[in-house]
C-alpha cells in the first residue's frame, strides 16, 4: 500500500513538472510505461495522462503503440473515450510535425498559407501554441524577402490569440528594430491591427504593436498614403485598449506597461 501510494504521489509530481522542465520528465518514460500496467487504477489513470503530456515528434511512435496496447489489452472502460480521443489527437499532431518537417525554401509560401487556414479553424485551438512558434521558426528560416517574414508572423499574431509565446514577442521585437527599411511599413501594419474588434483577446499583439508605435509613431505621422492618421486618433486608440486592460486580469500587467510606455513616447 505504501509502495502504490509513493508511486502515485511520484506520477502526480511528475504530471505537475512535465510543463516545467519537460526533458527532466523525459527521462523517467520507460518507468511511466510501466506504470501503465500497473493493478491500481488511479495509477494507471496518471501514468495515461503522462504518456500522452510526453509525446514529440521522436518518441511518438513507441508511445503510441503502448497507448494501443494498453487500449486492446482491456483497458478500463471510463478510459477509452480519452484514450482514443487522445490518440485522434496524436494522430493529427503528428501529421503536424510531418508537415513543418515538410517545409522549404521552395514551397514556403503555398506550405504557409496551408498552415495559416489551419490556425484559422476554431477546432484546431489546442494546437494554437505549436502552429504558432513553427511558423515563427518557418519564417525566420524560410522567408523569401524580410517583408514577407513581417507579413507572414504580423498575420499569426492577429490569429493565434494569446497562444503566441513570450520569447516569440521579444523575437518579433527584436526583427522589427534590426530591420529599419521596414519601419515604417511595420508601424502601419500594427496601428491598423490595433484598431480591428477583439483586439483586446490579442495581448502578444498589443505589446509588439504598442512598442513599435512608441518607436516608429513619427513614420506612422508622416506618411498619409494609406490614409490620414492624426495624433489624436493613435493617442485615442492606444488610451482606449489601456482602459480595457484594466478590466482585464493581470496578465495583462505587461501590456498595459508597454501601452503607458507607449504612449509617452509617441
């Protein structure tokens, strides 16, 4: 009893770390399989789940043939609806690794547009985070000319949500200010993605967005051709998403620094 229950304990710790320090975790595969076997159902129960938290694109193979294994060898019935749910899910993740493996200089921009629909699906919101840091790293790799690597990762931050990772914020930051030709066509591009609805629900967005009109707000001024943008209008645009930050919880604290930062300089 003491040994299933130190067992139990140690798959809960590890269930609860996976998201931490994923490789750490990674180690301890073999043992989680294991457990898969294991005669208590609750530990058979967070052995599953850890399967399933462990699986990339190098061990999905062996995993999912434990996982069909444990489904064929009488798996508890309250199981099998997650399991083949989950293995459905698997399934089409991998063809999402498969597809990004795929990509290439050549067929960058067919290859994007695909992936850019499928961001687009609402029923592909769990796979939002990996869509978006993928095509991030497609369009670093891959992108015929800087603009089109602007455009390209300025549509998945109006898309993606709040699914697009910090480090691919400062990232996007980083690419904007080492490339000065495209000051000017980036300050627009954002102003006008601040002024779309829901821009509130795209927090990565109003950082990059806020910071780039803070920087770049005179080329934004001083250039009318796609249309007259006063001072006024971009003070009032980036006062209005600051009060709405407000009402928001307070992993918007960032944003709403970037806003008032923002707004002192433009």
């Amino acid at each position: 009893m003491k040994v299933m229950a130190l067992t139990y304990v140690a798959l809960n710790t590890l269930l609860k770390t996976v998201h931490i320090d994923y490789n750490a975790v990674q180690r301890h595969r073999s043992t989680v399989v294991e457990c898969l076997k294991d005669p208590d159902v609750t530990i058979r129960k967070r052995a599953m789940e850890l399967t399933f938290s462990l699986m990339n694109p190098s061990n999905i193979r062996s995993l999912m043939k434990e996982m069909m294994i444990f489904l064929e060898s009488g798996a508890d019935h309250e199981f099998k609806f997650y399991i083949t749910s989950n293995i459905f899910l698997c399934a089409e993740k991998r063809a999402l690794y498969l597809t990004f493996e795929l990509v290439n200089k050549s067929n960058v921009r067919m290859m994007n547009k695909e992936l850019l629909e499928f961001l687009a699906e609402p029923d592909n919101r769990q796979f939002r985070e990996y869509v978006t840091s993928n095509i991030f790293a497609v369009a670093e790799k891959y992108a015929p000319h800087k603009q089109w690597h602007l455009d390209t990762t300025t549509k998945v931050l109006t898309m993606a949500g709040n699914y697009v990772r910090d480090d691919l914020v400062s990232s996007m930051v980083h690419f904007v200010s080492q490339t000065p030709q495209l000051h000017a066509h980036a300050v627009r591009k954002f102003y006008k993605a601040l002024t779309e609805e829901n821009v509130i629900e795209h927090q990565p967005l109003i950082q990059v967005s806020s910071w780039c009109i803070g920087e770049f707000g005179d080329l934004l001024l001083a250039d009318q051709s796609e249309g007259i943008v006063s001072e006024e209008s971009v003070v009032t645009t980036l006062v209005s998403l600051l009060q709405s930050n407000h009402a928001l919880p307070s992993e918007t604290l960032f944003s709403h620094s970037v806003l008032l930062i923002s707004l002192t300089y433009s």
